[in-house]
C-alpha cells in the first residue's frame, strides 16, 4: 500500500520513520507543499498537521477520493462532513490522539459516566497536562474525554 504523508512533524515524522521508504509516494510539510498530483499516487493520505493547517489541505485530500487517517486536533470539522466523505466516495478516521492507552481510558470513562449514576450530584472535572509545545489547549484528547464521558464539566489544562 503506498502511502502519502502529510505533516512530518513530532508524530508525523514519527510515522515516515517507521514506514518503508518505498511505500512513501510523498512527505509533505511547509517546505515540501502537497498538491493534488503529489496526492494521485497515494493509496491512503495520512494527516498529522496542527488544526490550524487542516483548512489549507481539506479540500485537497477530500476532493483526491483517497482514503485518509487525520490525527489534526484543534479543528472543527464540518457538521456535514459525512455526507461530503458520502459524496466523495471515500473514508476517514479521524482521531484525536493515536497512543494505544487511549483505547483502555475511553472505556474507562464510559464505566465512570454511568457507574455516577448511583452517586447523589456529581461532579467531574477535567485536568489535562501536556508538554510546552502542544498547540492546543484544552486538547483533542481532553475534549475527547469530555464526550466519552457525556456529561457537562470544566476542562482544565497544563503545559509544562
């Protein structure tokens, strides 16, 4: 399967270390610009650019009809989007945060929210701390918290 890489950053560099260089049709960032050409190659696009950079390269992946797996936080992503993937005739994943504990903490969340059921008034309240050079505060994983959990509650956060 070849594979096109959009932002090559901390976990998108990550991911171009750990591919075969012949599955690469492209490494794109800043310097390395994608265009729909660069993208006609690519079995699957993988997208690990910040929020703020979803926007310029949105149109691009969607109107390539490839499939594509985002690990973008901090972008809304349109109300409509599944009928645009629909009318593309394509796929996404979109995830917030990619580590393998995510999956185990998700569930646990879950458990938590409708084990309060039993509680009188609860309270939750979200404190999320990442390193100084995450974007996005509160994160994608916090808020991802926040919806698993189904429950309105403050999210605060750290860098550090």
């Amino acid at each position: 399967m070849k594979a096109a890489l959009l932002g090559t950053g901390k976990t998108g560099g990550r991911i171009l270390n750990l591919l075969d260089p012949s599955e690469v049709t492209g490494a794109f960032n800043d310097e390395n610009l994608p265009t729909p050409e660069g993208l006609d190659a690519a079995d699957v696009i993988i997208v690990f650019v910040p929020g703020d950079a979803v926007s310029s390269v949105f149109d691009m992946v969607l109107e390539s009809g490839k499939p594509a797996v985002w690990g973008s936080t901090g972008f809304e992503w349109p109300g409509n989007l599944d009928q645009q993937l629909k009318n593309a005739d394509t796929r996404w994943v979109i995830a917030s945060n990619f580590s393998l504990g995510m999956n185990v903490v998700r569930h646990c969340i879950q458990y938590l929210s409708r084990a309060s059921a039993i509680l009188n008034d609860p309270e939750f309240h979200i404190h999320e701390v990442h390193h100084t050079a995450k974007k996005d505060a509160p994160s994608g994983t916090a808020k991802s918290w926040k919806k698993w959990l189904g429950k309105d509650c403050p999210i605060t956060y750290a860098r550090e």
